[in-house]
C-alpha cells in the first residue's frame, strides 16, 4: 500500500505538532513571563556577582506595582542593566554623609556597599530612580537619569547560578 501525500501530511502533523506548540509556549514565556538574564560587571557588588544567572519576572509588574529597593532590569539603549530601585514618581531623593533621604526624610539604605557621594534630585513623575549596590562602580540613574516604567524589563531576586550562589537575593 502506497503513502498518500495526504496520510503523510497526518502523520507529519501527528508526530511534530507537539514540539512545535512546545517551542511556541517556551517563546512566550521566555518573552512574557520569565527569563534568564545574567549579571554583567561588579555595579551591584556585594549583592550580585559579575556572572550570575538569574530570572527575570518578567510579568510581575503587570499585576503588582515598583517598589523602593527592587533589583529591576533596566533597559537603555541596547544594554539591559541590573539596578536598585531608589527613588519613585514624584519624590526628592537626596545622599548627604551616605545617608538616603527621600522628601527631607531619613530613610534606612542598608544595599549601598560603599559610600555614596552627596546629591539631590527629584524623580519626574512617571519614572524611577535606580542606583547599583556597588555606588562608586555603577553607571545608573546618576549618569543616565531617571527611567520609565516601559524601560523597566522586569524585577529579579532569584539567582539559579552559580549554585554556591543558588537562591533569593534581596
């Protein structure tokens, strides 16, 4: 008996479609909900290393709102940077003597691994000011300014790799 082009077509489908809607969901949400992203460079020193692996939550924001001291991905331009979220639409953030105030109030920065040179500036509404742990060694908010919510990729906490390293980073 001779294979039709039709029972071939069938059997094609049969036997391939299942990988094909695999690959099209791990797209999705590798594109929507979570991926991997990796630490580049020492600016959120001692929190996060130069290599980790971590996951992006993507999708979290759509359903919960920024808040001061996530570790968010920042897009700008074409280079995704891992940053602390520091300031919020609308506020003062200022550094004196390495302590952080926001509106003229004393708040607790306990992620700045060294000392954070004296400024003040307000966070147009709408956007957010994020610094890296490592203050004197990161190219954040201070030199890029302040980013939109639609520049801000995602937040991450979890690290998957190195395994020494394997779990929630705050």
């Amino acid at each position: 008996m001779k294979d039709t082009q039709e029972s071939r077509g069938k059997r094609f489908i049969k036997e391939y479609l299942p990988y094909v809607v695999i690959l099209i969901f791990v797209i999705l949400v590798k594109k929507y909900v979570v991926s991997p992203i990796k630490v580049n460079g020492e600016s959120m020193m001692t929190t996060l290393h130069d290599g980790d692996i971590m996951i992006l939550n993507i999708i979290g924001y759509r359903f919960d709102d920024i808040k001061r001291f996530d570790i968010v991905v920042v897009k700008e331009e074409n280079e995704l940077l891992i940053k602390r979220v520091i300031g919020l639409p609308g506020e003062k953030i200022e550094y004196h003597n390495n302590r952080l105030y926001v509106n003229g109030k004393k708040i607790k920065d306990s992620y700045g691994s060294d000392v954070t040179e004296d400024f003040s500036v307000e966070v147009p509404k709408g956007k957010y000011f994020v610094l890296g742990d490592n203050r004197t060694n990161s190219m954040d908010s201070r030199v890029f300014g302040a980013f939109s919510k639609k520049n801000i990729l995602g937040k991450t906490s979890l690290i998957l790799f190195p395994f020494s390293r394997f779990g929630i980073q705050e």
